[in-house]
C-alpha cells in the first residue's frame, strides 16, 4: 500500500450531477429520511477534482468555480469527509490529501453536486493512496456520506430504493437532450422534504411510473416527457413560487416534459432532439428567467478516472 509514489503524482476524476426523472416519496421515517422510489439519470454537468498526496493526517480542500464561494472548504464538505472517511476505514495513519475541486454541477441546485463530489473523491484517494476499495466498498461508503452518493458513483440511468441509496440499473435506450434552467437562489434538500411533509398531499406510493420506464427502454423521449414525475416538485414550487413560471414558460416554448430537479430549484427541460433543445435553450434564455440556462444530455458515467 501506498506511499513512495512521486510526490507530484495527481489523479484526476470527473464526477457528473443527476436529474432525478421520477421520484415517489414516502413519508418521513424514524431516522429523519423518506423512503424514495426515483429514477436518476446522470447529465453530462460536470465537478472535476484533483487529488495529489500530502502529509499523514493532512487533509485540505480548494474550491474553484462560479459558485465557488457557497462551497465551504473545510471539514463539513462532503469532498474532505469523504477522504477522511477512506483513509479511517483503511486502517492507515499515513494517509494524507490535497484536493482541489472545480465546480460547474449547481450548488444546492438539487442535482446532486455534493454527493458527486464525494463520490469522486472516494475514488480518487482510493486511486492515489492505493488501496483496494472495491466496487461495493465505494457504494458502501458513500451511502454512509449522503443518499445520492451511491448513484454519484454508478451513473448512467438507476433506480434508487431506500433512502435513494440502494441502486439498480435501469434499461435505457439512447441519449436524452435536456434544458437546465439554474435558479438564482438556493433551496437546501431538508427545508423541501419538511415542506413536503407539512403539505401531506394525496400519496400516490411508492410506485415508478410503468409508462416512464417503458419510455425509456424504447428510447421515446416524447413518452418520458410526458412520464416525468417528482413527488417533491409541489414542495419546492411552495418554497420558490417563482420557479412555476418557469415551468410554464418552457411549457410554451414546446418542451416535451418540465420538471424540478430533485428538491430543486433547478429544473430540467426534455427536448426531443439537439436542435430543439438548442431552440428551447434560445427560447428561456431569450425570456431571461433564471441564473442561467444550460443545455446537457444523458445518460452518462458517474465518477470516473480522467487520467
Ligand atoms: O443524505 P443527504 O445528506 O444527501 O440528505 C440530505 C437531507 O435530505 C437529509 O438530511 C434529509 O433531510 C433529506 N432526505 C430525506 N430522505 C431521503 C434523502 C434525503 O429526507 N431519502
């Protein structure tokens, strides 16, 4: 294990945020969590980070990017506690790291940008410090860290159960063109589940939509527009009522399905093709809603090495 590897030695890994195409909530449980029934897809929005060896029990955080300064750097970010974790769990007290962390996935965006980067981090010190985490180790650890963490790890489209941590791959044809309109504002996930538990709406289970699954193992993106679903969107729609003309103005512009992105307040458009999506990215950011508008496509890989 470890150690004498060149000073200088980076491993680079690339960690992609999700879009959750279905998800069913059920009510909170003993342990503060709901369990989930969702479908997530990975979309090619991307954190990338370096990790490099630094001294026994040393363990630092830069943080680059737009947002970069509602990251915090220190002990409480997902990216540190997940090296910090890696190397308690590997019995080594020789373990150290420096990572640095550039950012593009929205923060508090509801696309998952804290689990993806404690999913690449988990890899990249696995990679640098040697170790021989496996596959299900990774999984393990990282559903210790946060709910979505597993799927951060995996990619492509799945199905989350439990606590949206216990993953399943699900079949799924060709590649998706989505619309992202990024929020001005933050809506942090606990403050939407609470709203979501106030708001005790009709329950409609923990069941996926069969017509969303159907679509997507036909490759029918006009069917999964119309199969979207979030249990959580009424939740995030009370807390940032602006968010429902956006709904409604990428409605008119023709996309084939809308929906708020996990606890938001991002929400993701489903074109049929590139060039609507392009159109429908011209269209919303012509009407100047939101922070900013963003074109991506899915499914793609979750962590994964760079170099
Ligand atoms: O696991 P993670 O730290 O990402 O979850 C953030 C918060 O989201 C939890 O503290 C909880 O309030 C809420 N949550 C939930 N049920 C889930 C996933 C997340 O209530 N299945």
């Amino acid at each position: 294990m470890a150690s004498p590897l060149a000073e200088d030695e980076v491993v680079r890994v690339r960690a992609s945020g999700k879009i959750n195409l279905a998800l069913r909530s059920g009510p909170r449980r003993s342990d503060g969590y709901h369990e989930l029934a969702t479908v997530f897809q990975a979309v090619s929005v991307y954190d990338d980070l370096e990790a490099r060896w630094a001294d026994p029990g040393q363990f630092d955080l830069r943080v680059r990017g737009e947002q970069a300064s509602l990251v915090p750097a220190d002990d409480s970010n997902l990216a540190l506690k997940a090296a910090r974790l890696l190397a308690l769990t590997s019995g080594n007290r020789g373990l150290g790291c420096s990572l640095d962390l550039r950012k593009t996935i929205p923060v508090t965006g509801g696309m998952a940008g804290g689990s993806a980067d404690a999913a690449a981090a988990l890899l990249a010190c696995s990679v640098l410090w040697d170790l021989d985490t496996g596959p299900d180790d990774l999984l393990e650890l990282g559903a210790g860290l946060g709910a979505d963490v597993p799927f951060c790890l995996t990619g492509g489209t799945a199905l989350g159960t439990g606590r949206g941590d216990r993953i399943a791959p699900v079949l799924s044809r060709g590649s998706y063109h989505w619309v992202l309109v990024l929020s001005e504002a933050e809506l942090p996930t606990p403050a939407v589940f609470r709203r979501f538990d106030e708001l005790r709406g009709a329950r409609s289970g923990l069941v996926t939509p069969p017509e969303l699954l159907s679509a997507l193992i036909a490759g029918d993106a006009a069917g999964l527009g119309r199969a979207l679903t979030n249990d959580l969107q009424p939740a995030a729609l009370s807390l940032r009522p602006e968010l429902k003309r956006v709904l409604a103005v990428g409605d008119e512009l023709g996309a084939l399905g809308g929906i708020v992105s996990g606890s938001g307040p991002t929400v993701a458009f489903l074109a049929a093709d590139e060039r609507s999506a392009i159109e429908l990215a011209v269209g919303l950011t012509t009407e100047g809603i939101g922070r900013e508008v963003r074109r991506v496509h899915g499914p793609v890989p979750g962590a994964r090495l760079l170099n």
